[in-house]
C-alpha cells in the first residue's frame, strides 16, 4: 500500500481546469482497425505507430457550469465510440458541452453513452461511420521492459507522442475521483512514457499499435511545502485493457457498471486526528443506508471500522476493497461502538 507521501504526490493526467484532480469480451470493432506488421524484438518504431494510430486519437473538450478542460480518448468502434476517462468528462456530463477534435481537424459533438467513476473510465459516441479506430486488447500479453507509445494531448498540444516502455504491471494507485472520493486504478501499467496533464484518456499502445491501456495518472514530486505538482517525472499509469473492456462492454449493455455495495458513507480517521481526540484509527461512519449490507451486518452509524478482512481500515483499503472483490464477496470488519469492540461479516451486492 503506498505511504500517505506517496499517495500525496499522485494526480490525474487530465483535466487543466477541472475541479476534480479512475470479464473481457470484445465490443464491436469494424473497419479502419489501426493494424501494424510485427516490430523487430526489442525495438518501436514510433513514427510509423504515429503514423498509423494518431487517426484514432481525439482530443475532448469540456464546458460546464463549473469549469471545464480538455483531454484525449481513442476511438474503438468506426461507428463513433470514444473511450476516455471519466475526470476528463465530469464537467461536462451535467449542463454541460463536450467536444472532439479529430485529427484531420473536424469537430463533433459527444454524446455519454456511460461514465464509471470506480474505474475513471467513460464511453462516449460521436456521429461518424467507418472511423479510424484502435482495437482494444484486453489479452495482451505485456511484459515489464517492453517498447509502449502514448499518445494524446497534453497540456491541449493534440496529435502529441511519445514513447517509453512498461515500467512495472499490476501497480493499485490510489486516485481522486470526479465526485470527490477515492478509487483505486487496480492492475495498472506503469510506464515512463511522457504523459501530461492533458494526456488523460488516451490510448498508451504496443508497438504494433494495439490499444493495451487508458493514460490516467501520473505521480509527481512534490514542492517544498508538500503540495503535488508539475508535469512528468517519468512515471505514469494507464488502466489496463482488460478492466476497460469489461466497462466498455457493460456500458454498452447497461448504461452503467457494476460494483459491489456496501452502503456506507465514511470518514477516515487519521492516526493523527485519531491521536488529538483520544479515539482509534479507522473510517467512521456518517451513514449507514437502510436496506444495506451494512445494515444487515448490524453496523451503526457513529460506528469506526477498524479492520477490513484483517487489515487495516482507510480510504485507500476500503477503495481496494470495493474494486477488487466480487458482488457476493463475504468481507469480516471489525469495529468500534463507543468502547466496546465488535465484529460482524458483511455480504456485498450490486451497487443499487
């Protein structure tokens, strides 16, 4: 689990100007597929991915009556399905407007097919037929050290690439979402390919231009005082594929995701706050929803979680929780009501 200085120093790739600071199958892809010849091992010729994928790539423009932004995405469908993060579009999505550059300069504007905070992912269409598009493969098999090229606009510099390897697989990073919690970006690749503010949503692809992540986060260096800032330090996060299909398909079909529920709306107790009021560490609970797993479990509100399956109870945990456990997952959460210690199991369902 990243230290609390870790975690301080990890923002978004996205949005100038917003407020905010993220089971396989194919959707339907179709003409214009972006498709390279095999690279030669060990090397990436990104001009030629350039080339190729840069017609797939489009940059979002948001407005909305509490500010707006711009970020990138990826066209998956020829028929105008535009994959990009939900940060990207949160300004928007409410009485709000959101564009798309393409690359050979036109604009369209974009409807939301579906958004998914959990996972910082969103769908968007556009009007078009026989698009360029990347392929999503959710199959992939990456390894650390492999040539990946980003591509995106960051800092609103659209048709921007640029190339690096996989630095690392399987990171859980800890990341602000657009309604002001805390998500988890589980399984992300790492890489040290140049991604900026501006950069979110966009596709990071292969060498043979197959689209294996969605620029996301970056971590940065913070300044003197603390505060987490500046563009790339080399080391960046893209949702993986595979959690992008699974959404893409189920927004698809549903206009929404699915996740597991607790039905709790928590604060986290520092060990520092927990230190100035005489208390324990853990996630105090503001609410508990009538009806709720959390309820039946025989938890109260004023009630402190501390402990999750055993370990530790924050934002960050109960965030991991909720993105890696399955709806029917048994989870045992030991507690703290007034000074008597308790524990109970909790069966999570599908978030209403």
């Amino acid at each position: 689990m990243p230290s609390r200085s870790a975690r301080s120093g990890l923002t978004q790739a996205g949005v100038v100007g917003l407020s905010v600071a993220t089971a396989l199958g194919g959707a339907v892809i179709g003409g214009g597929i972006v498709q390279l010849a095999a690279p030669t091992p060990g090397s990436c010729d990104a001009s030629r991915v350039a080339a190729d994928a840069l017609p797939a790539v489009v940059t979002i423009f948001v407005t909305g009556p509490k500010g707006g932004g711009a970020g990138s995405g990826a066209i998956i469908d020829p028929g105008g399905l535009i994959i990009t993060n939900d940060h990207v579009i949160a300004a928007g999505v409410t009485d709000g407007t959101i564009d798309v550059l393409l690359t050979d300069g036109s604009t369209a504007e974009a409807s939301v097919v579906g958004t998914d905070p959990v996972t910082d992912l969103a769908l968007l269409r556009i009007d078009g037929s026989r698009l360029p598009t990347l392929t999503l493969a959710p199959r992939e098999p990456l390894r650390v050290g492999q040539p990946v090229v980003a591509l995106g606009a960051p800092l609103g510099l659209s048709g921007t690439v640029t190339a690096g390897i996989v630095s690392a697989l399987g990171r859980n990073i800890p990341a602000p979402t657009s309604t002001g919690g805390t998500t988890i970006l589980a399984g992300a690749i790492q890489t040290d390919a140049s991604i900026n503010p501006g950069n979110s949503g966009g596709p990071l692809v292969t060498c043979d231009g197959r689209l294996v992540g969605i620029n996301t986060a970056i971590s940065t260096v913070p300044n003197a005082d603390g505060t987490a800032g500046g563009g790339s330090v080399g080391i960046g996060f893209a949702v993986p594929a595979s959690t992008a299909q699974r959404i893409v398909n189920e927004l698809l079909a549903n206009g929404r995701a699915t996740h597991p529920w607790m039905g709790i709306a928590a604060a986290e107790i520092s060990e520092q706050t927990a230190a100035d009021f005489d208390t324990v560490p853990g996630l105090y609970l503001q609410q508990v929803v009538a009806g709720s797993p959390a309820e039946a479990a025989g938890l109260r509100a004023g009630d402190i979680i501390t402990k999750l399956n055993g370990g530790a109870a924050n934002s960050v945990s109960l965030a991991w929780l909720l993105v890696s456990a399955e709806i029917g997952d048994e989870v045992t959460i030991g507690y703290l009501r007034g000074d008597t210690p308790g524990e109970t199991t909790l069966t999570l369902i599908e978030q209403p």
